[in-house]
C-alpha cells in the first residue's frame, strides 16, 4: 500500500501520528504539503522581484545577438548555479562565457578585472550567480563600461542596499513578495530557468538539488521539493558530468540521499575550488561526452585526496591554536589564525572546530606577503554570525555570508581586535545556554517499536538536512552486546539489545577519545536510525547523538 494514498491522522501509526503533532502537521493541508508536496507544488518564478525584467533583457540579448558574461563563484553553490545558467542559455542559443574566480588569483568575491575583461571581448550583460548584492564598487565599474547588470545572489543583503541593476534576483529584497526567502543560489538560477524553459528546466533538478544540500540551505517548503525531485533525477537519469562523478566516489546505491550529496559528491566538486581551479568541476557539470566526463572526475577524485590531507594538517593545527588562545569560560567564539594555512579548507576547519568545542568559529588563513587574512566562519542555531561580523565589520575589510556561516577578510594586526570586538559582542547579545550543546528527543520508544510499518512512515519525512532533521528517539535501559570494534579514529560500533531485539549502532565521537563501551554495561540512547540493506536483507543502525551509561 502506498502510506501516501490514505493521509488521514487515523491511517498513520500513534508513533508516527505523534511526530507528525510535532512538526506542526496535524492540519490536512499542511500534512500534505510536506509528505507529498512535487513539482506542480513550486511557485510560479515571475513572483519574483527582478524576474520578468531578467527574462525580458535575456530575450532581448537574444534577439540583438549579445554576449553575457556569467561571474559565478568557487563553491558547489556558485558552480552548480553558473552551470544551470550556462545550461538555460546553450537552451536558448544566447552566446555566453562562464567566469568562475580562483581564489589565489582573484579571491572572493566579483572580481573587478574580469569585469574589464569581459567588457574589451565584446560582453554587454554581465549576471552574476552567488555574488554580486554587495559587490556595489565593482557593479559600478560594469556600467561604467556599459555592460547591464543581472544579478543572482541569495546572500544578505548589506547596509548600504541594493546595487544598481537591470534586474536583481533575491528574495530577501525587502520588496520582493516571492513566498519562500532561502532558496540557494543554485535554487534561484533553477527559477530563472524555470521562467525562460517551463518544465524543459526539470533537466537541472540534479544541480539545484546539490546546490541546495551543499549549501545548508533549509530542507523546507520549496527547496524540499527541489532536493526530493533532485535526488530522484540523480537516482534514475543523472546528468552524464554527476552520472561520472557517482561512479568516481564509488557510490552504489540505487537511491542517493542528501548525505550522498553533502558528503560524497559536494566536497568533490568544492575540491578543485578550494586546491587550484573550479573550471574542472564546470566542465564536467556541462559536458555530454562519458569519455571527458569519466576524466574529469578522476581529475576531481585527486583533488578531493589532496583537500583532504591538507585539511587533516589544518584542523590538528587549529585545534591546538584554540586550545592556546581560547578562553573557555570567559569566550564564546573560538577565531583562529595561521599564516601556514590554505584558504581553500578553512570552512571545512571552521566546521571541526565548531563539532569539537560547540562554538561558533572562525579560521582565518593569513598571507605574509600581503598582511592580508582570508577567513571561514561556521556557527551554532542561536548565534547569528552574519550579525555578529557586522558588529565588527570596521575591522573587516569585507565580509558576507549567513546566519550560519560567513566568510571575511582582514589585516593581520587587526586580528586579536576582532577576536576581542566578536567576544564581546556574543557575550551582551546572547544567551549563555545558546553555548551548550543540547540533544533533543522527539520520542521515547523501545526497539521492538521501529517496526517496518513505523520504519515506512519515517521515509515520508525525507529528505533530511538542514531545516528537516532526522528524528531523534531516546531509548533506556539498553545493554551492550559482544565487544564493541572501532570502524575509524572517531567512531566506534557496538551491538545493543533491550532484551527482545538487537540492534546495531555506531557513536561518532568529535574529540579525541572515544568513550570506554564495554560488554553488559546498560546505556541510555539518543539516536537516529538509519535503514541499509545487506544481501537482500534489511537491517536498521542506531546514530548514536548521546550515550549514558546507568550507574
């Protein structure tokens, strides 16, 4: 039986009924929105503020023949989004040129020269696509050399406004009525498509849903159904650069997740960004040749290998550099600084740092040459690090980003200034409990309760990331089984059992001890559950999020 057929609160299990109460699903049409919302579901683009206008001047670069100029960005977000975009206007057989920036060469950012570039080789329209709304001085300098300016950029919007603009894509624009704020870059360049292709845009459901996934942007509302239509796409018909790529990462199940995104193909496709040059990873997200394809994403296996040696070296050295400047009880936001460091891993290092010692942090690599630091920051839900930079943003000599991660650049000697203005910043606006990591529970249950039936209904909850967390279920009372074995350096896996059923389950453990899990001790869990399928057999695993043993 299809679980989705019968969506009434009676059909459903009490267990399942009780987390849908939760996630505030008990209304009819809520409920159904969030299990069974599909394509037909999306918005109609031209809701948004800059849409018909951007539409209007592309049409019009078509009919005079012009060249445009796409500036994306290095990130998987600012990749997958020129891509879309380069995509939509081969469609539209509209002549275009794809600048991403090298972060060595032109750092982040628009870069300014590539703007004059453009405009000597005969471009009269530059669009942006995950950069631009604050990048006021440099748009200047587009029209001054007469090129018309569409912007596509999702990011904050800064003090000093809007640039000027043909037309700018950006749903935080205070006059922007579209109904949904936190589409990625990627999902905006999906709804410019959208509005020039109709359903022909469907094609790049697999980008806008790694675009989405990899930039951490809300499992709700749209984007739930892009990544829910994506991962079908990536599934069943993937493009033949992600088709490639798949194969490279050794991915072998039929059906991908957003894990699959978040952690097998994204940090490929940041790699090249992040080591040397995002044009390899562009190159396989438009190519149509398998030979190319499969080259291209050996290429991108390299450099994924050597983003993470180098990020292995970065986050031993940066822990040990907030252990040294970092005052535990006096701080609240770890900054850390090195002028041996590579920029291209610092938000991954960010990222450690904040799942060791659950404190925003911000890593900074510094030149010696220049005196000039580029900076990563990731945060914690509470701490809006986006306003916590603009609090110091006289000591930056650029900064932009989101509430949860932001990137910056400053000047060496006003490095400790900053780490000083931050920490008191998060110190007067924010609560000392945002600091302490807390483990929710959606229910308490025992194991012989995750039955097939219950198991089912959780899929409807999928996909899961940001906005959409997997539920967390705490069982009691529950005794290790045999002798636990340590899969990685971090993580060990054990069996359990109340009596009646034996689970696996793994604990992923940040710092460097794993804890001492012994045959027959009694634990409390908090966990997710993950379902796999072993030589034809299903099996669940139990994510351990906290453990407790019963004294």
């Amino acid at each position: 039986m299809n679980l989705t057929e019968t969506d009434t609160l009676e059909s459903w299990t009490p267990l399942f009924l009780e987390l849908l109460l939760k996630k505030g699903l008990g209304e009819e049409e809520k409920r159904r929105l969030f299990l069974t919302a599909d394509l037909k579901d999306l918005y109609d683009p031209f809701l948004m503020a800059g849409m018909a206008e951007a539409c209007q001047r592309l049409i019009q670069a078509r009919e005079r023949k012009e060249k445009i100029f796409v500036h994306g960005d290095y990130d998987v977000d600012g990749v997958t989004g020129s891509a879309i975009v380069a995509h939509t206007l081969s469609r539209l057989e509209i002549a275009h040129t794809v600048f991403l920036p090298e972060r060595a060469r032109d750092g982040y950012g628009v870069s300014e020269n590539a703007i004059r570039r453009a405009a000597q080789n005969g471009h009269s329209i530059l669009m942006t696509v995950d950069c631009g709304v604050s990048a006021h001085a440099q748009l200047k300098t587009a029209r001054e050399l007469g090129l018309d300016v569409i912007i596509i950029d999702h990011h904050r919007i800064s003090a000093e406004g809007l640039p000027p603009a043909a037309a700018i894509l950006n749903p935080q624009r205070e006059d922007c009525r579209y109904p949904f704020k936190e589409l990625s870059a990627g999902g905006l360049a999906f709804k410019l498509s959208q509005a020039l292709l109709g359903p022909k845009a469907f094609d790049f459901l697999d980008l806008a849903a790694l675009s989405t996934v990899c930039d951490v942007a809300p499992l709700t509302h749209e984007n739930r159904i892009l990544v829910k239509a994506g991962l079908k796409k990536l599934s069943t018909g993937p493009g033949t650069g992600l088709a490639a790529l798949i194969r490279s990462a050794g991915i072998k199940s039929k059906a991908l997740n957003t894990g699959h995104l978040g952690f097998n193909l994204g940090p490929r496709i940041n790699a090249c960004g992040r080591m040397s040059t995002p044009d390899i990873a562009l190159r396989l997200l438009m190519t149509g040749h398998e030979g190319e394809a499969n080259s291209l994403a050996r290429v991108l296996e390299e450099e994924n290998k050597a983003r993470q040696q180098e990020e292995r070296m970065t986050v031993k050295e940066a822990i040990a550099e907030a252990e040294r400047t970092f005052h535990f009880n006096r701080d609240r936001v770890i900054v850390v600084a090195n002028k041996g460091w590579h920029e291209g891993v610092i938000g991954i290092v960010a990222a450690r740092l904040v799942d060791r010692f659950y404190r925003p942090a911000i890593v900074i690599a510094l030149k010696e040459e220049t005196g000039l630091g580029k900076g990563s920051g990731r945060s914690i839900k509470g701490f809006n690090l986006f306003e916590a930079l603009s609090s110091a943003g006289e000591l930056l000599e650029t900064f932009g980003g989101h509430e949860q991660a932001a990137g910056l650049s400053i000047r060496a000697g006003q490095v400790a200034a900053f780490r000083q203005k931050i920490n008191a910043y998060a110190l007067e606006k924010t609560a000392p409990e945002i600091f302490i990591k807390k483990t929710a529970c959606d229910l308490e249950l025992t194991l012989e309760e995750l039955s097939g039936r219950f198991l089912e209904e959780l899929s409807l909850l999928e996909p899961h990331g940001m906005g959409n967390p997997r539920p967390v279920f705490k069982t009691a009372g529950l005794r290790v089984k045999g002798r636990p074995w340590q899969k990685s350096p971090q993580v060990i896996q054990f069996w359990v059992t109340d009596g009646n059923r034996t689970c696996e389950a793994s604990y992923f453990a940040p710092g460097p001890e794993l804890p001492k899990i012994m045959d027959g001790i009694e634990l409390d869990l908090h966990y997710t559950v993950r379902t796999y399928e072993m030589a034809g057999i299903p099996g669940i695993s139990l994510e351990i999020k906290k453990l407790q043993e019963k004294v």
